[in-house]
C-alpha cells in the first residue's frame, strides 16, 4: 500500500514510524514532514520515506498531490487540517482517508461544542459556560471564586488554556482571550470551566462509528516547568502506562465516559472514525471529562506506538472500513517514556536554525527511538525548527527503567538553549 501521512511534529514521525513496520507498506509519502521523517525506511523493501513540501493546512495542494499520487490510504496527524474538512475534501474526490470528518472533529475544534454535548448525553464533566462578553464572563467565573479553566473554544495549538485560581488570574486570562483577542478567531469566545482536582491522565479511542477500542493509559505533562509550573504547552514529556488505574477501573471508567459518548454520537448523526482523544480528571468524586480531542496525542503517541504489538496500518484500515469490532488491539507490558526537549523560550518566541549534536550516538541506543518534532536540514546537518524540537523516548520492562534509560538519551543530544522537565513520571513513581 501506498500511504500519505500528513502532519510535520513528533507524532507524524512516530506515526510514519510504526506504519513503515507493516508488512502492507510499500511507499510512504509525508507531508511536509521534518528531518527526522526523511531518515525513515519502508521495512518491507527499505523504500525512503518521501517528504512533500506541501503544509498541512493547504488542503487544495494537497488534494491536488494525492489526486495526481493515488495514494491508498491518507492518515492525518495535526488537528488544523481536520478541522478544516481535509476528510471531507478528500472523500468527495473518493480517496481514502483516515480521520474524523469536519462535523465529528468539531469534538476537539469547539470547546463549547464539546461541552454541550457531554452535558445532553449525561457524559461527567465539569460546570461550565460559554460567553464571548468580558463582564458576563467575569461573572461567572467570580461564581467558582476564581478558581476555574478559561479555555479559548477554538483551535490554539493546545496553549488556550489558562488554570486560574483566584479572581486576578481569572479576569487576566478572560482579557487576553476577549479582549486583547491573542489568540484571535479562536478566543473569540471562551468556556469557563470549574476547576476539578485530581490526576490527569490522557486516554485514546480508536473508533470506526460505531466501535471504540481504548487504549491503555498515559499522563502528559502540559507546563513548561518541573512541578507543572510555568505556562501551558503542547506537551513536554509523557509516559504509559499511567498507573493511577487499575485494569478493572479502566474498563469502569470506559463505560461511564465512552459508551454514552458513542451513544450520543449515534443519537446526533455524527460518523466519528479516527482517534478520540479525551484528557480525564480522576476526581474524588469518579473520572470526568475535561476535553476532547479528534487525533493522536503529542506526545502520546511516541509512548503509545512503541508499546503497540498490532499492526497500526490495520488497524486505521478498520477504522475507515468500519471493522474494528473484528480487531483486537495487543499492547506490550513494558512501559514507556517520552521527553520533549524543547528550544529556548518555548512556548514563547524561540530561535531556530541551531545545529543538533547527538543523534547519531542515540540512534544506536537499544530500545530508543529520538522521534523529530521540530527539526531540518541544513546543508548536512540537522537543526532545530520549531519550539518542540525532539521527543526523547525509550522502554523498558518497567516505568522507572524507562525512565532512566529516556533521561540518559537526554544527556547525550545537545543543541543551544535546549530546555526538558526533568520529572517526567515522577508523580507515577512516588
């Protein structure tokens, strides 16, 4: 099979990753794909993996390319193109495609969406509203004490997000996104929710519109600091499983998050095929939703794929066709961790262009894998591109091996002003 994987971050490396292992896998195209992407190979015949240099959020150029390709299969990374209806585009044009279509990726595309659909279909969540005035906004938060999420409904490369726990912080976070509109069409309206206590932990669904097989657990680290201090991020570092659940609370949980959800998607009309990806609070009075998202997580996906035995390709292939009641998902026992190491000022301004040093070493490191989020070739060498730069991961037989083994990797890549939290799954380990 000829397949086109879209997306240029850690998880499109990873993606890319894991469907070259598929014996199905012929040809690879990635678009545009990073430096990191360009060094894979098609196992099956040690085909390069292509690089186009086409962006993610150009649908017609994309279109276009796959129209003139063929590919046999499209798999979409990044929420943007999503959101923007390229499953809708490609379908009407009958290419294959993997991913929610523009009504379904409304689950991760609109916060208030989301919300009001949990609260219909009776799904635990938090109490919230959606305003788009400063003063009505205020007031509701002035209600929870100040102590609420201010969440921008659109689409903000996960930093919409702003944890307040007082008033001041509250009415700050409601100016940025109102009134000073830094986050523009996306903040243009807010849903405040109250803030839930607990442990985050992040879980996946691979759904076909009507089936959903969850996957084991995993925790992100969403700020940019040790202690989760600092601002919010895209994620810096991550680790599965998450041991804050049990196998049976898992499946506990699945069915009072999951089933009404697929109920309610059935009820609505909405054909959800690709990864649900919802962020769930363990709370003291049972797990509650927090957010949805429409794909893999980054970086959950460069824990999830190493400890994936199944094939990944297959699997999307049941997804589309709508056959994952037929499949079972077989995962590995050993545990697996993820450091991001970002560039200087992230998520903030940040340079790029500065050369990497270390990888060759790394490569050859067992049960390692660098998967490249912001990265390019110079010349012949390797630099950085983007805020998260590298996704730092390795296994093991257990969490705090894993570990060990992803922090040593760390310590051997250098590049000018890199920056990793140096307590990924520490919480975990006690």
């Amino acid at each position: 099979m000829k397949l086109l994987v879209i997306g240029s971050g850690g998880r499109e490396h990873a993606l890319v990753w894991k469907l070259a292992q598929s014996p199905h896998a012929t040809r690879i195209w990635c678009a545009p794909g990073n430096a990191g992407i360009a060094g894979e190979r098609v196992g099956s015949n040690g085909a390069p993996v292509e690089c186009v240099p086409i962006g993610a959020e150009d649908l017609e150029r994309l279109l276009a390319w796959a129209q003139d390709q063929q590919p046999d299969l499209t798999v979409v990374g990044p929420d943007n193109p999503l959101a923007l209806g390229i499953v809708d585009r490609f379908q009407q044009h009958r290419l294959r495609i993997w991913g929610p279509n523009r009504r379904a990726a409304q689950f991760e595309s609109s916060k208030v969406f989301a919300q009001q659909f949990m609260e219909r279909h009776g799904i635990p969540t938090a109490q919230a509203g959606a305003f788009t005035d400063f003063g009505a906004a205020s007031r509701f938060a002035a209600q929870l004490g100040g102590r609420c999420a201010v969440k921008a409904d659109g689409l903000a490369l996960g930093k919409g997000v702003s944890i307040c726990r007082d008033m001041a912080q509250a009415d700050a976070a409601l100016e940025e996104m109102l009134v000073t509109k830094a986050f523009g069409l996306a903040g243009e309206r807010v849903l405040i929710q109250e803030l839930l206590e607990g442990v985050e932990v992040s879980l996946h669904a691979l759904c076909d519109g009507q089936t959903a097989r969850l996957f084991p657990t995993s925790q992100d680290h969403k700020r940019a600091l040790d202690g989760d201090r600092g601002p919010n991020t895209g994620g810096m570092g991550t680790f599965s499983p998450a041991p804050f659940l049990s196998e049976a609370e898992l499946l506990a949980t699945r069915e009072r998050l999951m089933a009404p959800w697929l109920a309610g998607c059935a009820a609505e009309g909405i054909d959800y095929r690709g990864i649900l990806y919802p962020g769930i609070m363990l709370t003291s009075g049972g797990p509650k939703v927090l957010e949805y998202n429409a794909r893999f997580g980054d970086p959950e996906t460069q824990v999830y794929l190493p400890r994936l035995e199944s094939d990944l390709l297959e699997l999307l292939e049941a997804s589309v066709e709508g056959t994952l009641d037929r499949c079972e998902l077989k995962w590995s026992s050993r545990a697996a961790v993820c450091v991001v190491m970002a560039s200087a000022g992230y998520p903030g301004h940040y340079p790029k262009g500065n050369p990497i040093d270390g990888l060759e070493a790394v490569g050859q490191l067992p049960n390692t894998k660098v998967f490249h989020a912001g990265t390019a070739l110079a010349g012949d060498r390797i630099v950085t591109n983007g805020g998260r730069v590298l996704g730092v991961t390795a296994w093991a037989s257990d969490l705090r091996q894993a570990r060990d083994a992803a922090y040593a990797a760390v310590e051997r890549i250098q590049f000018e002003g890199a920056h990793y939290r140096r307590d990924i799954g520490a919480q975990a380990l006690g």
